[in-house]
C-alpha cells in the first residue's frame, strides 16, 4: 500500500456531484452538469409509470364526467365549477406546504425555486377561476340549455360516446413518440475521453481519465421542428373525433321526424359507423389541410412574438413599431380564419364536398349569421369548459401524488397538463360539437329552405330554443 497525499482544490457543486474547477479538460463536463434543459427533459424519461397512472386518470374522469354530463345537463356545469375550485384551493395548498418543506430539494435551489413559483401561479388561477366563472354566468346557464338538445342527439346515437376512445388512443401514441423523440434529441451528442492532471505530493502529479460529454447544440434547434410537428398532428387527431362527431350529428338533424314518436327515422341506420367510415376514407386530406394552415399560423405568429420581443431591446423604434403591427395583423388573420376553418370543417362533414367549397359556404354562413354565430361559439365552449378543466386538474392532482419525491415535476407537469387537455377535449368535444353541428345544420336547413324562420327538419324545442336564445328580437318580431 502507498498513501498518496492530494492537495486540496476548488470544486464547482451541482446537484449532488463536485467537478473540479480551474481544470481545462474539465470544462465540457461542468457545462454538461450545468445544461439545465438537458436536466429538465432527462427527467421525462424517468416517470413512464407516473405517465401511465395520469393516463387512467384522464380518460376515467373523461368518461365519468361525460356520463354525468350526460345524466345531469346544466346541473353538472355548475357542480363542476365548485369542484374545481375546491381542487384549486387544494392544490394550492398542497404545493406551499411543498415550497416550505426545506428538506425536500435541499441541494438543488433551482427546483425549489420553481415549486415556488408553481404555487404562487395556482394561487393566482383559483381566485382568477373564480372571478372567470362569475363573468361567465350567463353563457353556462345558456350552455345549459343547449345541453339538453345536445343529449337527445346523444340518446339516439349512444354509439358516438365511444369515438373519444379512438382519439385516445391516437393521443397516447402521439404523446409517447412525441416524449421519446425529445428525449433523443436534448440527449444527443458524443462522448470523448480526457486525461485530467492533478498535482499531489508524491508522485507529483497523477493523470486520471475521465469521459465527458460534448452536446449537439446543433441538433437541439430541430426541436422547434419537432414540435411544429406535435402541434400540426394533434390538432389532426382533434379533428378526426369531431369530423365523425359532426358526420352523425347532421344525419340525425337531416332525417324525418317520427310521427308517433319524437325520435328521428335514422337513414342509414347506424349514422355512427357510416361517419367513421366517411371520414377515413374521403376526409382524411381534408383534415390534414385544415390542421395544416393553422399550425403554419401559428408558427407564423409565434416568429413575430419572439422578433417583437427583441426588438423592444433595440434602439430602433421603426422596427419595433413594424414588428407590433405584424403580430396585429397576424394575431386578426388568425383569429378569423380560426373560425372559418372549424365551420369547413364542419360543412364538409355535413355536405361530403371539398375544403374550398366548404370554407366558401363557411364565409358566407358567418357573414349572414354572425350575431347567432358569435353565440354559437360562447355556447360551444361553455358547456364544456368546466369538464375540461375538472378533467385538466384532476390529471395534474393524481400526478403530482405519484411523483417520486425529488424528481423535477416541471417539465413532466406541462407535459402532463397538455396532455390530459387534448384527452378532456377529445371527451368533451362530444357535446361541443354536437351543439355547434346542430346550429350550424339549422342555419343550412334555414338557407335552403328560404331563410330566417323555415327550417324543416329542426325540432319544435330547438327551433323555439334558437329564436328565444340566439336571434335579436328584432328579428323575432319581424
């Protein structure tokens, strides 16, 4: 045995590692410890089993809440609203309770920072929850009431309660490539070899190889193209659900009534299993189009924001002045064509024709219609808004339950919290677009039948809910 003696040297502490400082061959590595979105997305990898029980719970609490919406109407909307303040509070509670525990992160400040400021943020969403609910009365005791046709619909067709499931499906397969590919891509980069030299008594000096890794900061800026891509293909398997949604919606409207009973004499029979068909045999392109231009929109929005954002840096006020105008411009563009786009969509699924056609009828419809239109949106996010965010909340509840202790729950919370919106939204989109293809088909039956007040294939209680709901009554009278 020979002792050998080491001078004592400065160290850079990260996490639970010490690296040696002022060494050169060193300094790849310490940049590699300290890459703190390298750190956020390895995380991502290591809670499959927390995304796995998230995933239960969202689909669960979808499914439930549909079924309660389904048996309870109006009254659930405002049960929904109570309970989800109270898991506001409770979750808030919970998270400072996190903030003040200095045990739980006691060598990384940077998360506990960050459940700080988690906590001060769902503080601030339960009193703004609460102040939005009180704003949105009137639109959820209207939703209410369009619950009610929307559930008729739904009792005749229950088969259309299980099409969320196939855009379930399609989500999870999405959202696991979509973890795995950004996990590849942050983790990227080569592995090199260094002879560290460190001065001791005797010997002198001793030589210790060491491997450290070089990231691929390159290869990290495909991210943006990646996520581009998320984006574009969820809003594709959105899309998909509602399609089919409004494909059997419109069969239902445009069938006779019975005439011994209120039901419709549906033709084709299982309108259900014909709009699944129609939908991934012609309407495929259709969607991908759809889904298309509103991502590059976006996108495009985005670019601007970010070029807004540094030239408020600048000196330069004809820049900054050029690039708030392009965010206007871009911010109006997007907010129309996102509503002419949804109605194409919704008209190709009731007419079987062409995008172009469809989004020229769509702008004619909300250029005649834009009073009923404008209500037709407040009522279509209204009734399911609370089922959204029970859903949203409850998911992020059950997560953060599971979670190992000392695991970061950032990025994994976000990723948690899209993901169980985009399943709640392919739940409760059941009954949004239900409302919305029922309106839409009267106004079509109205257009074709000679205008205001000559729809035939409506019900007597829809007709009469729209002319006491959605028309001015002016228009009434006259």
């Amino acid at each position: 045995m020979r002792n050998v003696t080491f001078q004592t040297y400065a160290t850079h502490t990260w996490a639970y590692i010490c690296a040696p400082a002022n060494v050169p061959t060193e300094k790849t590595l310490i940049a590699q410890l300290q890459d703190s979105a390298g750190r956020f997305v390895g995380v991502l990898d290591k809670s499959w089993k927390v995304y796995g029980i998230s995933c239960l719970v969202a689909v669960g609490s979808a499914f439930l809440y549909l079924i309660f919406l389904r048996l309870f109407g109006s009254f659930a909307v405002i049960l929904s609203a109570f309970g989800i303040e109270g898991i506001l509070v409770y979750s808030s509670y919970r998270l400072i309770v996190a903030s003040a525990d200095p045990t739980l992160y006691p060598s990384d400040p940077v998360m506990a920072q960050s459940i700080q400021a988690l906590s001060i943020i769902t503080c601030c969403s339960a009193i703004i929850f609460l102040l939005l609910v009180m704003y949105m009365a009137q639109r959820l005791i209207l939703a209410g009431i369009f619950l009610r046709h929307a559930s008729c619909v739904l009792a005749q067709l229950p088969s259309l309660l299980f099409v969320p499931f196939l855009t379930f499906g399609l989500l999870v397969g999405l959202f696991v490539w979509g973890i795995k590919v950004t996990v590849s891509i942050f983790g990227s980069g080569s592995i090199t070899w260094n002879i560290a030299t460190v001065t001791a008594s005797s010997p002198a000096t001793i030589h210790i190889m060491t491997e450290s890794f070089r990231v691929d900061k390159v290869l990290r800026w495909f991210f943006l193209y990646h996520l581009w891509g998320m984006y574009w293909t969820l809003h594709f398997n959105l899309s998909i659900g509602e399609m089919i949604t409004t494909t059997a919606v419109s069969i239902w409207y445009f069938s006779e009534n019975g005439k011994k009973t209120s039901k419709k004499r549906l033709r084709p029979s299982s309108p259900v299993a014909y709009a699944v068909q129609s939908t991934l045999l012609k309407h495929l392109g259709t969607l991908t189009f759809s889904s298309a231009i509103g991502s590059l929109t976006r996108l495009s929005r985005s670019v601007y924001v970010k070029l807004q954002d540094r030239s408020e840096l600048d000196a330069s006020s004809s820049i900054e002045f050029f690039t708030k105008c392009c965010c206007c411009c871009m911010w109006c563009f997007d907010s129309c064509l996102r509503y002419v786009r949804k109605e194409a969509v919704y008209i190709s699924a009731i007419q079987g024709s062409g995008y172009y056609h469809s989004a020229k009828l769509a702008y004619a419809l909300l250029s005649a219609n834009l009073v009923r239109y404008g209500a037709l949106d407040r009522i279509g996010h209204a009734s399911v808004f609370m089922g959204k965010l029970i859903v949203s909340v409850t998911t992020c509840l059950a997560f953060w339950l599971y979670l190992d202790k000392g695991t970061s729950p950032i990025l994994p919370l976000a990723i948690t919290v899209i993901f169980s919106f985009s399943v709640a939204h392919a739940f409760m989109t059941i009954y949004e677009t239900t409302i919305d293809a029922l309106l839409i088909c009267f106004t079509l039956d109205e257009s074709i039948h000679g205008g205001r007040g000559n729809a035939v294939y409506a019900t007597g209680s829809l007709t009469e809910s729209v002319n006491q709901h959605l028309r001015p009554k002016w228009q009434t009278i006259l």
